[in-house]
C-alpha cells in the first residue's frame, strides 16, 4: 500500500510543541496577543519559521497598530533552546514505533537544520532516521506548503502518492496532502488533546492516532 512513511518531528517524534507554546504564547502576551492555547496550536503549530514570523507580524499589525517587536524571535529562541537542553524528551513510544516502520522512512520538519538535528540526536532518534532527515530551511516554502514532503519523498525515492506521513497539525497535514500523500493525525504528543481530532481530520488526515503504541500495530499491516 505504502513505499514510505515520513514524520514530522515536533510534537510527533519529539515532545517539543508543549514546550515551545509556553514559551511563545508567554512572550506574545507580553506584547499584548492572547489567544485560547487551542485556537493558537490550530492557527500556528507546524508553520516553517518564516511564516509564522509573518502570521504573528501581520496579526500584531492589525490589533496593535504596529510591527512585531523584532526581539521576539531572538527571546523565543533563546529560551527555547534553554528549555529543550534541561528538558526535551521523546514522544513516548517513538522509538519503538519507528523501529517497527520496515518501510523506507524519513523526517520532513519545520524545525531549521540545526536545531532538528540536535533535537533528534538528544533523545536518541537520529540514528533512525540518518541521512533522510529533511527541514524545511532546504526548500523555499514551508508547511503548508507541500515542499518540503515532496523533497523529502524524492530524497527517499518513492512516488508521494504512495507514502504515508505522520503528522500533528492542521499545517501540517494540509501539507502533506498536497503533496499528494496519505496522512495520519498524531495527538500523542503532550500539546495535544481529544479537541485535535476534528482539525485534523477536517484537514484531511485519514484518520487520528493517539499514541504510538496504537500507531505501531497499526503500522504491521502497512
């Protein structure tokens, strides 16, 4: 049925996304940009930094009259990268869960070069995946848009249409069916609850899958 599988990472192999939403939604709201934590990860969770930087320019703009302060990204990720090295783990049951995948497999992420890499390698992930780690600074479009799932299917090899992505959020999956490919909603991580499902699947997800211990029996008949 399928020739690969690609993952996301935040949120989906790395527990990142509830660390990062903290973070972002605190800074933001020092600014004077609330939202409902739901709305915020529906609206902006799995955006390639350059366009969430321009959603939140644009969002500050219209309600404050002003740009986003330019300090936001560089307060963001400064104190980010302090939380992730004190307290970044895995999604539980990634690893087994990738281990199981017999299929051809690949990361397909937001997140920049660098900092991918170095997540992975912290929770022990990036031997799994090694040379088919792809982020999104490679191609000239994030998520939503599908580039970065169809670098990382031509990289692998195999015809879009015939991989299955693993995916957390709306941007997310809206990318990757662009690309033409079969997606899974994956609400292990802990950003995530019960209220995701209806976006996902609205997004065009095939189906929700809440852990990785239900993903990997699901994975033995791929």
């Amino acid at each position: 049925m399928f020739d690969a599988v690609i993952f996301d990472a935040d949120g989906v192999l790395i527990d990142s996304e509830v660390i990062y939403h903290a973070i972002e939604m605190e800074v933001l709201a020092g600014y004077g940009l609330t939202w409902d934590p739901h709305d915020y990860r529906s609206r902006f969770m799995g955006m390639h930094e350059r366009t969430y930087v321009a959603a939140l320019d644009a969002e500050h703009r219209e309600r404050l009259g002003a740009p986003l302060p330019e300090a936001f990204l560089r307060t963001v990720r400064g104190l980010s990268r302090i939380a992730c090295d004190e307290r970044l783990e895995c999604v539980p049951g990634a690893h087994a869960a990738v281990e199981a995948v017999a299929l051809p497999r690949a990361v397909a992420s937001s997140s920049d070069e660098d900092a991918l890499h170095r997540k992975l390698a912290k929770v022990g992930l990036e031997a799994l995946f090694d040379p088919h780690i792809y982020s999104a600074d490679r191609v000239a479009h994030g998520k939503p848009h599908p580039a970065i799932f169809l670098h990382a299917a031509g990289r692998l090899g195999v015809d879009p249409a015939r991989s299955l992505a693993i995916e957390d959020s709306v941007n997310g999956v809206a990318a990757a069916r662009a690309a033409g490919m079969t997606v899974w909603g994956f609400t292990g991580g802990g950003h995530l609850d019960h209220r995701a499902d209806a976006g996902l699947l609205g997004a065009g997800a095939e189906r929700v899958v809440s852990s990785w211990d239900e993903a990997r029996a699901l994975f033995g008949a791929l």
